[in-house]
C-alpha cells in the first residue's frame, strides 16, 4: 500500500466478484491483486479477465503481504468464517451483504475485527446513489419539514424460475428477498431516518415455484417516532424505490435513483428533478480503499451491518410469531 492505492484481493469469485472488480478498477485507488476460489477454473477465469494472481489456497492469499484488504462475494453462510480468518491475518475487509445470518456471528466478526485493528465495510451500496444522498441532504436541511413516514420497495423476479443453487436454499436466504433485496432498503431507510425501535412483518409464500418466501413486507417504528415500510418480492416485476413523506414536502427516488421526483405540501402532484446517476459500486470501493488508507471507520462499517441482521433476525420472529417486536432484544 502505498498513501494513494491499496492492493486487494478477491475471494469467492462468481457473478458478483465480476461487478465488484470491474468497479475496482474505476476507483482509481485499487490495485486487484490477488483471486482465490476453491473451484480452479472458476479462479483461472478470473485471473485472465482482470489480470490478477491465483492464490492457491485460503491461507495463501490471507497470508500474503502483496495485499491490504480483501474483497469478499461468497454464500452468505460463509461469511462469519471468512471475515475472522482474514481479520486474523491484519487483512482489512469488505464483505457483501449480508453482513452475517444472525446476530451473534456479526458481534464475534466486530470483536475479531477490534482485536486485530483491521476494518470491516459491509456492501450496501444503495447510500452511495446520488438520488439517496440527496434524499438524505433534503432530510437534514428541513427542506421535506418533519419528516413522517418513509417507504422502499425492492422486486424483482429471480425466483420465478429459480436455478438450483445456493440461493434458493432458505437456510441462506431466510425470509425470502429480504436477505437479497430488501435489507438493502432497510439500510438506506435507516440511513435516511435511524435505526428502529420496533417492527411488525409478514414472509410467505404465494407463487411457491422456489423454496423462499415470495413476499416480504416490514412495517417499521423508528427511535424518533417516525414510521417506515419496506417491501421486497423475488417473484413480481422490477421496482426500486425509496420515498420520504414531511410536512413541507414528500421526496421520491425512483428505479434505483436513476430519476428523482419532488411535491411541496401545496402542489397537487410531484414534479421531476434533475439527478446526476453515479456507480454507487465503484464509489463504495473506492470509499474502502480510501478508509484503509486513512484509518477511518466506513459509513458502512461492522455496527452498520448488524443492525440490519438484527432487524433480519427481528423479521423472522414477528414473521413466525404473528406479533410486533422490539429491537433491543435482538441487538
């Protein structure tokens, strides 16, 4: 590492390591160095497409000093292992989402972390957009008045037709597209507004063509009072959206921020405003590399990520037991 560019490295190299090291090599302060995956021509592609060194083994790329920090996209149940092994070996980390499955996993990652003074970012890109930023500006300026209520939605079908893979195993993906949708929009909700207080949500079933739940839909109470919805199915058509209600004004981003609509309380109908796109993957990495230069925490750090898996392990249990729960007992 030098005071400009940081060496990383990826482990677990599927669909999602291909996004990630395209956005890598944008930063402009990432050097991707070294791969590792278990299947060697999984690996061996890689390393040709982004011109990196296959590490032979776990150990070999984690004790290696021609890296900084490692980039992780593998099965979420492998998370909580991988995150102590490369704190263990003074690498700085970023782990996609979600953070862990559960709440306990996410404290021994933090603690392992803390012990060896390395970093943790957790991949929630969506406070990267520029249209979630300025809601997020609109919010603390008072432009939107006291801010009441705010809502999400992340859809898409991938489990219409679901593959037999990982993804569809409910043991990875609990509550169905919360844990590959939705806990996105719960961060930025949490971005916008803070964390909950308490929740109430229903998982089911529906169309049934996979073994998840079909559609997840959280109502929320904030620590400020305010209240919150957040949507998420794997089965209905796309949608991406982000809105925050106040009593001056409501403020929408739509289709994952690529337009941006506003109302004041005494207009009739929202009006579009003009909103800059940005790759919000590439500006999260290049937010880690420049926090391992630095030292600083990420605005996505380990804490960031286990709210949302208490807010996950939350969903489960108002979900299962048909009641609202509170949060701090899951924390």
């Amino acid at each position: 590492m030098n005071e400009n560019r940081v060496r990383i490295g990826s482990i677990g190299l599927g669909r999602w390591a291909h996004t990630l090291a395209r956005a890598a090599q944008k930063t402009g302060n990432i050097d991707l160095t070294l791969c590792f995956d278990p299947e060697q021509e999984v690996a061996e592609q890689f390393s040709n497409e982004f011109e990196c060194t296959v590490s032979s083994s776990l150990e070999d790329i984690l004790n290696s000093d021609k890296i900084d920090g490692v980039i992780i996209a593998t099965p979420h149940s492998t998370h909580t292992k991988l995150v102590c092994e490369a704190a263990s070996f003074k690498k700085d980390i970023f782990i996609e989402k979600p953070f862990t499955l559960n709440v306990k996993d996410a404290h021994k990652c933090i603690a392992a972390a803390k012990e060896n003074n390395t970093l943790i970012q957790v991949g929630h890109k969506r406070r990267w957009i520029n249209a979630n930023k300025k809601l997020k500006e609109l919010v603390v300026t008072g432009e939107l008045g006291e801010v009441h209520h705010l809502e999400a939605n992340y859809s898409k079908p991938i489990m219409q037709k679901p593959k037999d893979n990982w993804r569809n195993n409910p043991l990875e993906s609990p509550a169905g597209g919360m844990t590959a949708l939705g806990i996105h929009m719960v961060d930025l909700l949490y971005y916008l507004a803070g964390t909950a207080k308490r929740l109430s949500a229903f998982s089911k079933k529906l169309h049934g063509k996979s073994n998840l739940d079909d559609v997840t839909s959280i109502l929320f109470e904030f620590e400020n009072g305010q209240t919150g919805y957040v949507a998420t199915s794997v089965v209905v058509p796309f949608n991406l959206s982000a809105a925050v209600y106040g009593t001056k004004a409501n403020a929408w981003s739509y289709d994952d921020g690529k337009k941006m609509y506003f109302q004041t309380k005494d207009e009739s109908s929202r009006k579009e405003i003009a909103i800059e796109t940005n790759d919000c993957v590439m500006e999260e990495l290049k937010h880690f590399a420049e926090c391992i230069i630095s030292r600083k925490t990420p605005l996505v750090s380990g804490h960031e990520g286990l709210e949302i898996i208490a807010t996950l392990e939350a969903v489960l249990e108002s979900s299962n037991m048909g009641k609202v729960v509170e949060l701090n007992q899951f924390r």
